[in-house]
C-alpha cells in the first residue's frame, strides 16, 4: 500500500537562510499537497543554573527556518525543576553531565516553532522519573508532543495527514535500539497507525573522531551506542520514510536508501554552555523535507547553521554546515550518498 517513489528533481531558486523554506518542484497538477518538516539535533536552552538572559529571544536568528508542519528536535535533557540527579550522585566522576532547564522553558521551545521533541537519548532520565514525567507534562501542557519512551508511538496530523514518530536510543528506559527485534515490531506498529512514519534515533559514538558513519557497532565510554547504519535502513525496510539522527554532537552524512531519507546525525543546534562549539563541533544544520502523502521524498534542502555565544543558533551564510554533510556523505555512504547543491538543496543520490 506505501508505494516508492523517485524524488522530484528541478533547478531550484536560492532560498533566504531566514525566510520560509522553497522546496524543489511545485507540485505536479492535481498531485496532494506536501508534508513539510523541519529538524535540527540536541537542542537545550541551558543548564540550571547556567541559563540564558534572555531565553525567549534565544532562537530568534533561527526562527524563520523553524517552520513546517512539523518541526523537530531532540530534547537533549530534561524541563524540570527537580535538583537532585540520581544519574550523577557520588561517585559518578567528572564525565557524568545532568541537563534540566526550568519546566517554563518548553513554552520557548513552543514559541520558536517546535511541535514533537524526542525524549529518546542518554539525558531524558538525568533527573530520574520525576524529572522526565516533569518534563513530558512541560511539552505536552506548551502544545509540543513527545515521544522515545518504551512502546511510545506518537502521532500528529500534518498536511491532513497523520505522522506517526517512534524514537530509539541504547536503552531500556526508552524504546531500545539495541533490540532490533523488537524496533522492528515497534515500526510495523506505527505504519498501521498512520501512512507516514518518522523514525528518530539517537545513535553513534560522540565528538570529533565521531564524524562517519562506520557501519559497525559503535562505543563511547564504554558503552554500546548501536550500529546507525544497520539500525536505520533496517528502519527504512521496517517502513519507516524518515530517519533523523542526533547524538554524535557533529554533524554526519546523509543517504537515500530505498527512496527515503536517512541523516544520520543533524549534530547540535542549541545549547547555551552545553556543547563545544569549536571548529566542525560549532558547525550544524536545520534539515528541510517535504514529503509525499504516502511518505516518499519529495524534496529537501540544508539551511547551514553555527553556533556562537557559547551555543546560540545562528544562520551560516559560508554553507558550512551543508558543504560538511555533503563530504561526509560522500566518504562514507557510496551512491547512496545525497547530492546537495551549492545552495544547500538536496538533488538526489549519488548514484543516480
């Protein structure tokens, strides 16, 4: 019933780094409309106490290109105002970070234009259960939806349509990507909830030496942070018609894998003190797609981003962030890899 179908390729007019997206190709006569997302990776606002002076104006630089009818992000952290952290009590080193911004800042994410963040990632319990059912009621009471707990599928209507989003991490205190198995299951269970499904995964070893997407099992203190790769075109063939990748904390490359999409990690976006910043670290992107009805890429385009002012948002006239991914893509995923203009469009794969 979800057909495949070839993107739909055109000469494209540059778009402004801070107006609305212009995506590929008009839609052919009598073709349904588009379902439009935008996505960016680990997005905070801070963390208690080290917080903004002015946390609603945070993202202003970047709030023209966070609108679709989904925008997304992972929630790197928690929006609670629980202070003690089970995850980084005595004994746990100088290698633990716990992340929570006042359960008020959700109506900041809210105001800049995000409707589904992912709870599924290494932070989501920073603060233990009372800190993520803190944190879910924050987004939930500021209209954002979330998903990434165990068995969660999230849907949202968009374009008419309805989005079903299931989240992964290496965990068992979120949907685990570690069993395949059962993502599979968890997968096929979204495809018969709603006719386009967004899989998010938070996946991969972090930091600078992080950068490709190696195919094999991935470490990063001793922990098992999955196979990206496997575990995202296994998604694609479970039927998924997007994956969105954060985690790394660098951007990585980007494939078309059986007509869909697969970005691998869209590094960070916002963190105010949270992130490094320097160099490839401070380099990000805010992913545009629009898609069929039944899930099929129609168009895309990177909106090349960098951080500044120790992890504000900012747009990236140089194209950085896009010139990045197109390279990574290239070196690591063979005629899968994406072919993205100098305007930062997405014009295929590679191989084609």
């Amino acid at each position: 019933m979800r057909r495949l179908s070839s993107i739909l390729l055109a000469a494209i007019a540059a778009s402004s780094l801070t107006g609305s997206p212009s995506w590929a190709k008009p839609n052919p006569e009598h073709a349904p409309p588009a379902i439009t997302l935008a996505a960016v990776g680990d997005t905070m606002l801070g963390n208690s106490p080290g917080l903004p002076a002015h946390p609603g104006s945070y993202l202003d630089a970047v709030k023209g290109q966070l609108r679709g009818d989904i925008v997304f992000g992972n929630l790197e952290g928690t929006l609670t105002d629980v202070s003690s952290s089970p995850k980084c009590g005595g004994g746990s080193g100088g290698d633990c970070y716990a992340f929570r911004t006042p359960p008020s800042y959700a109506r900041h994410l809210a105001a800049a234009g995000f409707t589904v963040m992912n709870d599924a990632n290494n932070h989501s319990y920073d603060f233990g259960a009372a800190g993520l059912e803190q944190t879910v009621d924050a987004l939930h009471e500021a209209g954002i939806a979330q998903t990434g707990l165990p068995g969660q599928i999230t849907v949202v209507k968009a374009g008419g349509e309805k989005v079903a989003f299931v989240g992964f991490a290496p965990y068992s205190l979120t949907a685990n990507l570690l069993d395949l198995p059962a993502a599979h299951s968890l997968i096929r269970r979204a495809t018969r909830r709603a006719e386009v499904v967004v899989v998010a995964i938070h996946a991969g070893a972090e930091g600078f030496g992080a950068q490709h997407v190696t195919g094999t099992e991935e470490h990063y203190l001793g922990e098992d942070r999955g196979n990206p790769r496997k575990f995202a075109r296994m998604a694609v063939r479970s039927g998924a018609d997007l994956v969105l990748g954060s985690g790394p904390h660098v951007l990585r490359g980007m494939e078309i894998y059986r007509d869909r999409l697969i970005a691998y990690s869209l590094g960070n976006f916002s963190g105010f003190h949270n992130f490094a910043t320097v160099g490839d670290l401070g380099a990000s992107a805010i992913l545009h797609v629009s898609l069929d009805p039944d899930g099929a890429l129609r168009s895309g385009r990177i909106a090349s981003v960098r951080l500044v002012d120790a992890g504000r948002p900012a747009p990236d006239p140089s194209g950085e962030g896009a010139a990045l991914i197109r390279r990574l893509s290239r070196e690591d995923l063979g005629k899968g890899a994406v072919r993205i203009g100098g305007d930062g469009h997405i014009l295929g794969k590679v191989g084609e």
